[in-house]
C-alpha cells in the first residue's frame, strides 16, 4: 500500500489467493499464473515476511469467483484515517471491494468513508506516498474523474497531488516505483521523464533504476530500516542496501505472472 507513511503501517490486510488465480488479467509483466501452490507459498511468505516485521496482518478470504481478488491494493485508498473507496478501472474488479470495505469500516473506528460515483474510476495502484507529497497515476485504470475526487479528499487533508502520465506499457504507477523510505522514490528507465515527479521537498530524490530491473522497483518500505523487494534485480538490491536498509528477498514469479507486485497485495492501516 502506497498511501501510508512509514509510521502508518502497524496492521496490514491481505487476502488469500483463490482457485480462479490462473484466470487473473495478465498482460504487461506475465502472461498468467500457472502454479497456484506456489503463488500460495509465495504469498504465505510474504505474509510471514510482514510479521516479521512487527506488521499485524489479516487474511480475507478469497471469492473464488474473481481471479484477481489477492490484489487488495486497488480497492480503497486509505489516508491519514480516512478511506476511499474508489470504482475500479477494470470491470471485472468491482465487486471485490464489498468485503475489504466491511473490514475496514469494523477496523478503523471512527475513520470517515467515501466512495467514488458516477464515471471515476481508480485503482489504489496508480498512487503514491512521499512524505506528505502525493502522486497519481493517469492510466487505463484511472481517470481525470477520478483523479479529481482523489485530489479533493488530499486537500482537504491539507496534501499536494500530482498527475503523472503511465504509458501505454505499465499498469499502474506503482508498476513502475515505489518509496522505499519516505524520501526516496525508486523508478525505472524508459518509462517516464525525468522531470515526472517535479520539485522534490528538501533531502528527497529519485534514484533511477535500469529499465530491465522495472519490476524490482515495487518495494515495500518498513519501519526500522527494513524494506521488502522482489527476487531477482540486482542493481535494485545493492542500492537498497546502499542505502543502509535491511532487505528481505521474496520470490514473486507467480504473482508478476498476473502482473501483481509487492504492493499490490496489502493494504496497511
């Protein structure tokens, strides 16, 4: 989950994968599960690496009738206590949110609750988190209608939003970067400009990663210096520790395989 500051991620909601997985959408880093046991493996280790953590972690139940449902990530946005819950870009991703929305309103006491109406359309995918510093991605998921409903909520949290454009190849934003700690953002080559995130606050930057390590730039910052990435991008891996992280290296071949990344699968809170 992108929306969260590191010092917002105590608890964490995932959800299991169901027998459907294999007819999860697919397009941009996979071409489609084929091993259900060991995305579950995968999954559970990424749950367990979570715990380790300190992260207190739930598991919903899977609704074998939507392929995709372990991709809690684009069913609400969830900032400083309050909640969006916004229409998903993909049709067939709708009617996963009921469940997660339930969760959450039983969780988080007191927490306002919107949703999005009409023709927004978002995915929690397409946003990011640095600092107090907000930005969304424009794709095929999410739309100017629902960039604008997110950026009233931001204001009236007292948060700047900024657009950037995905193109064509990537799904989301965070397919493409993440924030390993709350002043950097990790983002591949070739995908977007340099100048795509604007004037950073002070002591903030973004470290560019080769294009073959695009995948490797989904990570999962943690309290305590630690952070969660993907098997397999090495260039991503040695700036991390450069960095003075700890890593924790999970395999996720079954999950990019439906095009899902670390952050796709929890929702911190």
């Amino acid at each position: 989950m992108a929306t969260v500051r590191l010092d917002q991620k105590p608890r964490a909601l995932v959800r299991a994968i169901p027998d459907s997985y294999k007819s999860a959408l697919a397009k941009f880093f996979g071409s489609g599960p084929q091993d259900l046991d060991l995305a579950r493996m995968q999954h559970q280790q990424y749950r367990e690496a979570l715990e380790s953590c300190g992260v207190s972690v739930t598991m919903l139940d899977a609704d074998h009738k939507h392929p995709d449902c372990l991709f809690v990530e684009d069913q609400a946005v969830i900032v400083d206590g309050h909640v969006l819950l916004p229409v998903p870009g993909h049709p067939s991703r709708v009617a996963e949110q009921p469940p997660i929305a339930n969760f959450l309103v039983s969780q988080m006491g007191g927490a306002q609750i919107c949703r999005m109406s009409g023709d927004a359309r978002m995915d929690g995918g397409d946003i990011l988190r640095l600092g107090d510093l907000f930005f969304v991605g424009r794709s095929t998921r999410t739309n100017d209608l629902g960039i604008e409903e997110l950026r009233d909520l931001l204001s009236h949290l007292g948060h700047e939003l900024r657009v950037i454009d995905i193109p064509d190849k990537a799904l989301h934003l965070t397919s493409i970067a993440s924030t390993p700690t709350d002043e950097i953002i990790l983002a591949p080559e070739g995908y977007l400009p340099k100048d795509a995130f604007g004037e950073l606050p002070e002591n903030s930057r973004v470290i560019w990663m080769p294009e073959e390590e695009t995948y490797g730039c989904n990570t999962i910052g943690l309290p305590n210096n630690k952070v969660l990435v993907a098997k397999g991008y090495p260039t991503v891996l040695q700036t991390l520790k450069d960095l003075n992280l700890e890593t924790i290296i999970l395999d996720f071949s079954e999950i990019r395989a439906a095009d899902g990344s670390l952050t796709c699968c929890s929702l911190f809170f």
